[in-house]
C-alpha cells in the first residue's frame, strides 16, 4: 500500500484543499492528512475560525482523506513519515523546496496551487478584514 501524507490549517474549507487533497490522493492508495492544531496555528500566526476537533472531523468527511493525525510542531515531520510508512510527502507549491530534507525518508512533491482562493480570501471578502489570520 503506497501511503501518502500531506499538512495543513485546512479552515473555511474550499475547492482549492479538495485539489490538493484529490491530487494527493492521487499519487497513492492512503491519505493521512496532518492537521495543525490550535495550538500549532498560534505558532503559524495563524487563527482558524473552526476548531481543530471541527477542522479534523470536516476532513475526515472527505473521500480522499484516510485518516487525520494532530500537527503540533514544525519538527515532526520525519517522525511522522518514518513512523507511518510513508513513501510521498505532497504539499502546495506555495512551500517548494521548504521540505527537502525529507527527500532521504519519502518521495516530495510539490503542488500547484489552486488559483483564486484561500482562507485569506474568503475572511476579507466576508469583511472579516483585521481579524486576526
Ligand atoms: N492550498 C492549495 N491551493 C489553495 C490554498 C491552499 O493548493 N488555493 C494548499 C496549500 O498549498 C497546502 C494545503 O492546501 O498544501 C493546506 O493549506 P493551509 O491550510 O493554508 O496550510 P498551511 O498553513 O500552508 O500549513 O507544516 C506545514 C503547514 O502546516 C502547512
């Protein structure tokens, strides 16, 4: 079984997570979405509208997406991959070359992003302008 794992915030869910995860999904047989905590998005400077335990069961509602794990530091990563047999490492390209060095654990690919969207995006549309990201 070709296992994939891929990061992320994924708040106010739009097309462009359900492409990446699609994509992801794609390129194996397992998807295991690493999702960032609360505690974790503080550390991004970023606030998601839902919580994570909404985040985690909104994603966990997706075809693609085979099971969801906490993301809490910047550090796990390899932990992450080596513990859970993964064999490709997928992110946006929006983070090209940012993981690299897990090319000696898995495979990395990188992304295009969908175009046109983003949780930034929605949140200022809705004039949610000055919020806190
Ligand atoms: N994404 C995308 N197209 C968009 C918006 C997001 O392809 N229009 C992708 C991002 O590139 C990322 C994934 O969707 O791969 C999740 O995006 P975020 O929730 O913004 O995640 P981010 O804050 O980039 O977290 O340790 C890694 C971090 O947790 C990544």
């Amino acid at each position: 079984m070709k296992k994939v794992i891929t990061y992320g915030t994924f708040d106010l869910l739009h097309v462009g997570h359900i492409n990446i995860l699609r994509r992801a999904k794609e390129l194996g047989d397992y998807l295991l979405v690493v999702l960032s905590t609360d505690e974790f998005n503080a550390i991004k400077h970023k606030k998601a509208y839902y919580s994570y335990e909404d985040r985690k069961q909104i994603l966990e509602a997706i075809r693609y997406v085979d099971e969801v794990i906490p993301e809490n530091t910047w550090e796990q990563k390899i932990s992450d991959v080596v513990d859970n047999d993964i064999d490709v490492f997928v992110m946006g390209h929006d983070w090209e070359g940012k993981f690299d060095f897990l090319k000696d654990y898995c495979e990395v690919v990188y992304l295009p992003r969908t175009e046109g969207i983003s949780t930034s995006k929605i949140k200022n549309d809705l004039g949610l302008k000055g919020q806190k990201k």
